[in-house]
C-alpha cells in the first residue's frame, strides 16, 4: 500500500515538472495545447487513483483487537483526511484573499505608503566631460553607483528612492562640478509605487489585479519571473496565480517598453538585490511613466510634485457594485481577471457617460487611503522641502 502511494507522489512530481517547463513554451503552439490536455488528463486519472489507493471508512474504527496493519492504514487514512482538509482549508482561503471585497485595510492593520521607486533626469553640463567622468565622481561622493547614460547634448541619470525634494536637490548638486545647466533638468521617466505593509496573505497581489482601474488601451497582461521573450498568460483561476505568485512571479500590464506600465508583485529585495528584513516585505503596485507621456506634463524638475500626482492617478481601485447580481458576485469570487478595465465611453442608464463596465464602480474606501498616502508623499516635494 505505502510503494502504490509513493508511486502516485512520484508521478504527481513529474507532472508538476511538466507543467514548469511549459513556462518556456508559446502559449499559443499546438504542442502548448496537446501538452496541456494530456497533462489535465493525467491529473485526472491521478486523483482517481489517489481514492483507490487507501481505503476509507465513514467512521475510524481502533480497539484492543487492531493489527498493526490495520493500525497503518488507519494512521493512513487520518493522514490523508488532515492533508485533504488542510489542503481544502488553504485553497479557500486563497479564494477568499483574491477578492477585493474580502479586505478592510483599516481594521486588518494594512498600511499604505506611496514612494518614488525611481526617477530618470536629464541634464546638460557645461564643461567637456564623459560619462564615466561623471559616474566616476558621484561614486566617489556618494559611495553609490549610478547609472547615467548619453543622450544628445546631454545626458540622463537614474535615481532611486528620491522621496523629497532635499534628496533630489543633495543628489543633483554634485552634477555642479561639471557646470549643470540648471534649466536642461527634465524628467524622463518615473516608476511610482503604492506599498502595502502588514499583508496577511499573498492572494492581496490578485486581488490588486482585479480591482485595478486600467486604461481600455491596456494589454500583453501576463506573468513573468527571469526569462525574457516569454509569454505566460495570467491563469483565470485563483488558486493557480497563487501558485505561481509564491514561486516567484511577477504580474505586469503592457510592454515594458510602452509609454506606460504597471506591475504587481511582493517586494522582498531592495533594488540592489539585496534581501530586505522581513518586517520591510510589502505589496507593491507600481506604474512606470516615460518620456512620451510625461513631456505632455511640462515635464521640467521644478514640476515634479505636479506630475506624481499625475501619475499616481494611474494607480486607483474599483470594486463590485453593492447591488449586482449573484451571478456577477460569484465569477468575481471564482476569476481572475482585469475587471477595472474600462471600455469605450458609453451612457449609463442615467444617461451618464461612464467608462468602467456596468457592474463595476470606483472602490472609494480603498482610494481614500491611497491619496492619503499619495498627499503624504507629495508634501515633501513643496518647494521648501
């Protein structure tokens, strides 16, 4: 009876195998879909091979007159019941995080905080100078490395965790050995973040994902983790993303490259790599703004404030309306999906123009801790900050 069970665990093992190297495979390849089929009809035919293979009484029976044997297979079967429903008991907790409505942040002790992951600056110097002259010197000032590219005349540099405008102005007052022309310094790109501190389960990524108030133009929504070039569909079902989310997945929205992107994911490193304290482990929901978007803000340093503020708009929540359908309630629960999405502008039953889908509505509880945390950022970059 024990070697059928550690048979069953050894081809479950392989089938998880399977399933991982699927990662590095076209999702949309014929041999994708064959693959996935026969794999759904294995772990069919394991699940019932798992019931034959110990067998299982309504009720336990031991007395002074049990054998050894039946003893095994009696510690067996309990065994197998604590695993089923504990496996049972993780899986519905899973479902119940995934689900935006199952949250009140206040009451739970989850904190949000707002912060400039990183910015890109451009800026000209007057004197003849290289890159790696100017690399050269803010690493001997500042002991930390920058990245600093050409671009034109000039150059851009990329500044993590600038959360004032004193860190800005202590960082860019080094570039006045070159003779920084103060009026050339734009922003070029920025990576803003909302975190959540004091997380209780890391089904809240999913949840963020489906309450996520996005653009009708956002797309290529999918999972990724090291591999470039690779395409991995985001799973409709909760229990699957988690799965892939503990081992190290991460969710993004859009191209990397594009205008603008988001990404979700459970931040356990600084942006060196280095291993964060687990007490610092947080939620994060990112948005990433570039040149094309950010110079239609008047994108000068000076209107830094201005535009994190424009661009945490990009991150807001929505939520089920209060009186939807039970149908409606019951695919939000058991799906995973973009439902903050909007659609073309269309007229309610109000004769209203409304954006976001019917059943669908802005998540004002959850906004309203997010400006305060975004307010309480943007007070550090007043001018006399």
């Amino acid at each position: 009876m024990l070697s059928k069970l550690n048979s069953l665990n050894m081809e479950c093992q392989k089938l998880i195998e399977r399933l991982d190297q699927l990662d590095f495979v076209d999702p949309f390849s014929q041999y994708y879909f064959n693959e996935i089929k026969n794999i759904e009809e294995k772990i069919a035919d394991l699940n019932f091979r798992s019931t034959q293979a110990v067998p299982t009484k309504e009720y336990l029976e031991l007395s002074i007159y049990t054998s050894n044997e039946e003893l095994d297979l009696i510690i067996k079967d309990m065994q197998l019941r604590y695993a089923d429903n504990a496996k049972n008991a993780d899986r519905m907790e899973t479902k119940i995080f995934s689900n935006i409505h199952s949250y009140d942040f206040k009451a739970m002790n989850i904190k949000l905080k707002a912060c400039v992951d990183f910015v890109d600056i451009y800026f000209q110097v007057e004197k003849q100078c290289s890159r790696h002259d100017i690399k050269k010197y803010l690493t001997e000032k500042t002991k930390i490395r920058h990245y600093i590219k050409e671009c034109g005349k000039g150059y851009i540099i990329r500044l993590h965790d600038m959360n004032s405008n004193h860190l800005i102005n202590q960082r860019i007052a080094y570039l006045n050995h070159f003779g920084l022309i103060k009026e050339s310094l734009k922003i070029t790109e920025v990576e803003v973040a909302l975190d959540f501190y004091g997380y209780k389960h890391i089904a809240l990524i999913t949840a963020l994902l489906k309450s996520l108030k996005l653009p009708n133009s956002a797309n290529n929504l999918r999972l990724f983790k090291a591999q470039t070039g690779v395409f991995t569909p985001i799973p409709s079902d909760p229990i699957i993303l988690h799965s892939k989310i503990e081992n190290g997945y991460n969710i993004g929205i859009n191209h990397k490259l594009a205008d603008e992107y988001w990404h979700l994911y459970r931040k356990q490193t600084d942006h060196n790599g280095r291993s964060l304290p687990e007490s610092e482990w947080r939620i994060r929901a990112e948005k990433n703004v570039k040149v094309n978007v950010l110079s239609k803000m008047d994108n000068r340093l000076v209107n830094f404030k201005r535009i994190l503020l424009d661009c945490f708009k990009g991150i807001r929540f929505t939520q089920l309306k209060k009186h939807t359908s039970l149908e409606a309630k019951q695919l939000y629960a058991e799906t995973v999906k973009a439902f903050g999405i909007e659609n073309e502008s269309y007229r309610d039953a109000s004769r209203n123009y409304r954006a976001l889908p019917k059943d669908i509505e802005m998540n004002s509880d959850l906004n309203k801790l997010a400006l305060n945390a975004i307010c309480n950022l943007a007070k550090n970059f007043n001018h006399h900050s």
